[in-house]
C-alpha cells in the first residue's frame, strides 16, 4: 500500500474547536421526520463550508450506488461519506474504513464505537491476499466463569446485560491503531477529524436513534451519565429533529487523535472505564440492580489485536474468505455452504431451495454451539468443520421431505481433522456443550464495507454487542461501553464444560461474519451484516440469493430473511414480510415451524455489500429498509 502522506493537509479537513452547546431541541424540521443521514437542520460551527468539503450540503441517501474508484457502504449517510471522503483524498479503504467506523461511533452509536470491539477483513489487492484483524472485546485478567453465577445459578442474561460484569476489555482503538499502521497510509490523527467534527457539531436525530434511545429508556433513566448525554430535561428520549451534540465523545477521538491507542488504554480515558465497570454511575434513587465488574487498569493497557489469517472455503466456483475463531462467522458460513454444494440449488424450487438451506444452518449451528471458542484455550475441530468429507458425510441428515424436529446434534469433525496440529496458542481440547442461547437481537452492531481504486477491500463488522451495549457511557466521555461478555456460555451447571464459558483473558464466542468474496482469483463480493447469531443466516442467505438464485445483489439484501439456528423448539425465525408469501406456505407445508421474527427481535440484518462487477466497475448496496435503510456511494459515478 501507498506509502504514508502528509496526513492533515492531505485530508484538507478543518476541525473548528466551537464550544460546545448541550442539546437543542430544535423543532422538527419541515419536510417531517428526517430520514437517517438526512440533514435535518443543521447545527452552526461545524461545517467548513470549502467547495470540496463533502459534509457541506449532505447528499439526499441511496442504498445503492455503481461506479468506478473505491466504493463503500455503511448504515448511515455520515459514516458512507466519510469514507468516500478519505478515499477521494487519496486514503485507501483501510483509511476508510476507520474514518468511517469512527463517524458511525457519533451517529450510531447504539451500535459500534470505541467502547466495543469487532473484526475487520482486509484483502490487499497488492499482495493477493485476505488477513483478519481481530479486535474483539476480552474478559479481563480477574473474570472466572464463576461471576456469572450466583447461589450456584447463572445470573439472569438480562441482568447481566446491563452490568459492570459483562464489559469486555473493549478493542476498537488498537484496532484501529493496528489496521492504520500495518495497513493504512494515514494515522488516527488524521481519520478521526471528521468523527470529531461530527461529534461536536451534532447531527438531527433521526427516527431509528429515537427508537433506539427508547428501547433504551428505562436504563438509560438509570444511569446518570446515559441521562445526561442520551434523554433531554424530561428524562426522555431527544425527538426526532433534535441536534444530537456529543462533546465529551468528541473529546475522547481529539485526546486519541493527539495521544495515539495509548490516549485511550492509559490514563483518564483508560482510569474513567476502570471506574465507571467498577462502580457504576447509577442515578440515586434507582432500583436498577447494575452488578460491579472487574475490569483493571492492567487489562487495557495489555490488551492485545490479534492479526489472524482469514479462513476460507471454496463453494460452486467461488472462494469465500471470512473470519476464523473466535468468531465462529465464517466457521459457521463455510459448513453450511459445503452442504448446499451437494445440492444443485439452480434447478430447485424457491421452497425446495430454502428448505435446504434451513437444514443446512440446522447441522452448522449445531456444531457451532458444540465445538467452537478462543483458539487461544480451546483446541476446536476447524478443519474438520471445514473438510468436504465432513459436509459429505454429513448431508444426508437433511431430510429432503420434511422439516426436521427439535435440535441436531453436532457431528464429529475430529474424524475428519486433516491438520492434527493445536489451535494457534494451544490449549484445552474443545469439549462438547449445550449450544447456547439462541440470541436474535437484531438492532445492535453494524457493518461496513469500503473498497479503494487500488483494489484493496475491507469488509469490517463492529459492535458493542446489545443495542446500547452496556447501557453505561463512560462518564465524561461520551460512550457507551459493551456487555460483549455475555456472548460467553453460561450452562446452568456451573461444572458443566463448554468451549465458550468465560475465562480470565478469553475471548467470547461470536457470530460476526466478515465475508469477502472472489472468482477466479479476483474479488467478486465483499459483505456482512449486524445480528447476533443472525449474522450467520444473513450473510449465508444473501450468498445463496446471489450465487445459486441468481438475484441481483441489492434484491439479495433486500430479500424477506429466515432463520434456522438449531433452536431447541425446532423452529425458525422469520421477518413478518416473509410471513405468508408462498414460500413460507410452502416451508409449513413441509412442516417448518416459523416464529415471527417480531416477537424476538424484529428486523434481521441491516447488511451492506460490495459486488466488483466485470467491466471494473463497482455496486456498493446498503439496506433499502431495515434501520430505515443505509447508504451506498462510490467515488466516481459514471
Ligand atoms: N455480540 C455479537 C457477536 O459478536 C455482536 C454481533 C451482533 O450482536 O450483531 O456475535
């Protein structure tokens, strides 16, 4: 990649250092509720209004964009165009990418930010190959799985949502720091300035933040520095049209724009997250219960990223490129595909089709929830999972005729190991376990994909896990801090062994499921989605949407989802439109049992995508609907 260049000039941005202003309620501007990204009414003193100052007049929002240069696609106008603005001052899609995740921190920041964590993938057009930058949130050096219990019971999953003991030692900053320096051409300082500026000059709350922030609402009650910074005077939610100010946040990118990772790992940033796990700031008066974590000064300043190879498959004639443990994404992706490969989708019917698809996610879920962890303390069976005779003799469970019942056991990859060598780090061999909550949130974590007119592709998903993470911001700094730690597994018997219960320094089992895509040897997609253990489904239902059905990739986003995760009732969640279309008709007919989505979480998978198209040019795709729809921009529109 492109050597280091002059980085403020180069961004040519102004970051005006206005005071700061607290909330305003402004009246909601004219046109009605803005859309996200729209807008709304603009603060003073944040915008440097020169010509080629992108964030002077916003653009109006598309959810698709083909042209020819980088390309990129987030959840939110912001976060797409300051993308594009890194790449169309020469950035590349590393560059990008952070600016792009750092702006989604201010304006999504239910979502992702510096509080969390996440998985970037990163193909280097120059050197033909994809690595993985694993920056996910780590138990600190005092968390025994026995803190998650309580008389001898597991703590309630709700409870432990919104609490100290559930905060990760959050990874995004050295992330970031790390992406930059092994593969960026610019520094922290110079991708955050538009995250800083936008932070601080605000942007008009838009429906999905109010929503978010009453979905929030009573923790947020409970928590003083989530009041302060997320309702008004009222204790409410800000209204829609509200300018949304975040000075502390904005604070928080200037001390690690001018400090480096070190700015947030060590001394008032670092000393304020310490704080706030140990002793929530919890509003007098509330009868929250919020449990004291303990998270040390020790375990940020030694959090470590993790530069992993990405793992890959192939499938029909495609390479599929995702991420390894401890996410169990692409792991999960992957089985899943090697048994549709058996079967010649092309020629079957949509219900024929689904209903394979449905039955293969049954089997990889089940071997997900059995087999998969840290592969620093767990010895799990990956290229077992991973083997083609594993999906042979594994196919023949998927009963062609009729939906299966209750949950599948897993298999035994071990029989078909290939590599006998430990995990990366070694460690207790993978012990078989229940399979885990089946989590269906779907309003949290976002998904980013960049590409650059060098060819260099990120696909990187964030989060902070539950929609407003912990529930706590960091007093005086404006974020919110993950409860990442509940993606461990709690078995009901504390003696119980599974690959996924907590440990002091592991890493929770995730789904994020980063996926880029090639065809002979070029790219051909990159993609992924928000979800909790949705991801998975998603990312594998647009893949058999486009690849096997044909569908454009944007129809492919757009499709109505299902899910199947090997849930113990059997059954599979599905979005209210795919309800009583005729092939849900016909999945009953074979009796699946379908639950609303709905009732367990809503929306599945506000995904983005990139498709490299033939002729050299690029589609970037974002939702058209879910979360009210994101943004797709390239940098040169035909
Ligand atoms: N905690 C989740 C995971 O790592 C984040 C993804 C999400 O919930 O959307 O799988």
């Amino acid at each position: 990649m492109a050597q280091r260049k002059n980085h403020l000039a180069m961004l040519g941005l102004l970051v005006l250092c206005a005071a700061c202003s607290p909330n305003e309620k402004l009246a909601p501007v004219s046109r009605g509720e803005p859309g996200k990204g729209d807008a709304g009414a603009e603060p003073d003193g944040g915008e440097t209004g020169t010509e080629d100052d992108l964030f002077a007049e916003l653009p109006e929002i598309a959810p698709t964009a083909s042209g020819r240069g980088g390309a990129a696609a987030t959840v939110d106008l912001r976060g797409t165009l300051a993308a594009i603005e890194v790449l169309k001052k020469g950035g590349n899609a590393v560059d990008a990418a952070v600016a792009a995740a750092s702006v989604l921190g201010a304006t999504d920041p239910f979502s992702c930010g510096v509080g969390g964590g996440g998985f970037m993938l990163v193909y280097l057009a120059a050197d033909n190959k994809v690595v993985a930058i694993d920056h996910r949130e780590t138990a600190p050096s005092g968390l025994e799985a026995s803190a998650f219990y309580e008389n001898g019971a597991p703590i309630a999953f709700d409870d432990l949502v919104t609490s100290g003991l559930s905060v990760g030692v959050p990874g995004t900053v050295r992330g970031w720091s790390e992406a930059l320096r092994r593969y960026g051409t610019l520094g922290l300082k110079d991708v955050l300035q538009r995250a800083i500026q936008v932070a601080e000059a605000g942007f008009a709350v838009d429906k999905t933040f109010f929503e978010q922030t009453g979905r929030n609402l009573a923790r947020f009650q409970a928590i003083t520095s989530s009041k302060e910074l997320f309702l008004g005077p009222d204790g409410e939610a800000w209204p829609v049209g509200t300018v949304f100010k975040n000075p502390d946040l904005a604070r928080t990118y200037r001390l690690i724009a001018e400090g480096g990772e070190r700015a947030f790992y060590e001394g008032e940033v670092a000393e304020a997250i310490v704080a706030a796990v140990r002793e929530p700031p919890i509003e007098p008066g509330s009868t929250l219960n919020v449990r004291p974590g303990v998270i040390a000064p020790a375990d940020l300043q030694d959090y470590e990223v993790r530069v992993r190879p990405a793992i890959s498959t192939t499938y029909r004639d495609y390479t599929i490129h995702g991420m390894g443990l401890p996410s169990s994404g692409g792991i999960t992706v992957a089985e899943a595909l090697n048994l549709l490969e058996g079967f010649d989708l092309e020629t079957l019917t949509p219900v024929e089709v689904l209903h394979r698809y449905l039955g293969a996610s049954r089997l990889a879920f089940a071997d997900r929830g059995a087999f998969l962890g840290d592969p620093e303390f767990v010895e799990a069976p990956v290229a077992g999972l991973l083997s083609k005779d594993y999906a042979d003799a594994r196919r023949d469970l998927i009963d062609l005729d009729k939906a299966p019942t209750g949950a599948a056991a897993p298999g035994d990859p071990f029989a078909f190991q290939t590599d006998p060598s430990p995990s990366p780090g070694g460690g207790q061999s993978a012990r078989r376990g229940d399979a885990g909550p089946n989590d269906a949130g779907d309003n949290e974590t976002t998904h980013i994909t960049i590409s650059d007119a060098a060819g260099n592709i990120v696909s990187y998903t964030c989060t902070i896990e539950a929609e407003g993470g912990n529930g706590m911001v960091v007093p005086g700094h404006g974020f919110l801090l993950n409860n990442e730690l509940t993606d461990f597994n709690v078995p009901s018997d504390p003696a119980a062994p599974h690959p996924n219960v907590a440990e002091p320094g592991k890493r929770p089992r995730s789904s994020m499921s980063p996926t880029i895509v090639m065809k002979d040897g070029k790219p051909e997609l990159a993609l992924a989605s928000p979800g909790g253990s949705t991801i998975i489904t998603t990312v594998l239902q647009i893949l058999v949407g486009h690849i096997d059905l044909g569908l454009p990739i944007d129809k492919a986003l757009a499709a109505p989802r299902i899910s199947q995760r090997n849930a113990s009732s059997g059954s599979s969640d599905a979005e209210t439109a795919f309800l009583g279309t005729p092939e849900a008709e016909g999945l009953e007919a074979l009796g699946h049992v379908l639950s609303d989505a709905n009732t367990t979480g809503g929306e599945i998978g506000a995904a983005t995508a990139l498709r490299f198209n033939g002729d050299g040019t690029v589609t970037a795709v974002a939702e058209p609907v879910r979360r009210q729809g994101g943004s797709a921009m390239v940098e040169q529109a035909p």
